[in-house]
C-alpha cells in the first residue's frame, strides 16, 4: 500500500495535534531539589508516571504527561514555592519548566 504525500502530511498533523494535547512537559534543574521539592509538588498535582533523566550530579530532567489544565495547576504550584520564572532562585538552581508547545515554537521559530 502506498501512502501520498497529503496522507502523510494529514498523519503528520494529527500526530502533532495529539502531542500538543496530551503534552509531555519537562521540568529540568539542580538535582537535589528536584527530588525533596518538585518531585512532591508533582504528585500533589495529580501526576502519576514520570519519565527522570540524570545527567551525572549536575542535571535531573523529569519529563510527565499533563494537560493543559494540570500543567497550569503546576506552574502555580511552582511559583508558590519557588517564585516567579526567571527570578534569581530559579537561577541558583539551574531549573526550567517546558512544554511542548514551547518546543513546537523554538522549532518553528529556528526554520524561519
């Protein structure tokens, strides 16, 4: 069976969109504080299954899967108990919260 292109493309779309939806997040920093601060929050939240990748002592990355609902529950949770995004504690402490959005965004961005 041979697929054409405007399959493929309409595959390829539905695919994205299905990412978009479902998203899988990432929460990345200082490993440490990871485990005693944000791992907590996330089961606080609801989140189940978590993905978490160490890069030798300096770097956790945990990747979930959220909606858009409860990714916005846990941004709130996190500027609670950290501050705002960008302010000097995430600084300190190497930490960055993406969604697959933003990474569709930089993707997008990056080809023009």
């Amino acid at each position: 069976m041979k697929i054409t292109r405007q399959k493929l493309r309409e595959i390829i779309k539905k695919e994205i969109y299905n990412m978009i939806n479902e998203g899988e997040h990432t929460f990345s920093g200082n490993p440490k504080f990871m485990k005693k601060t944000i791992l907590p929050l996330l089961r606080k939240a609801g989140i189940g299954k978590l993905k978490v990748k160490a890069y030798g002592d300096t770097l956790l990355d945990v990747y979930f899967d959220a909606d858009d609902e409860q990714f916005n529950n846990i941004k709130k949770l996190v500027n609670q108990k950290i501050g705002k995004t960008g302010s000097a504690k995430w600084k300190n402490l190497n930490l960055n919260l993406e969604g697959i959005g933003d990474k569709i965004l930089k993707i997008k961005k990056a080809k023009k």
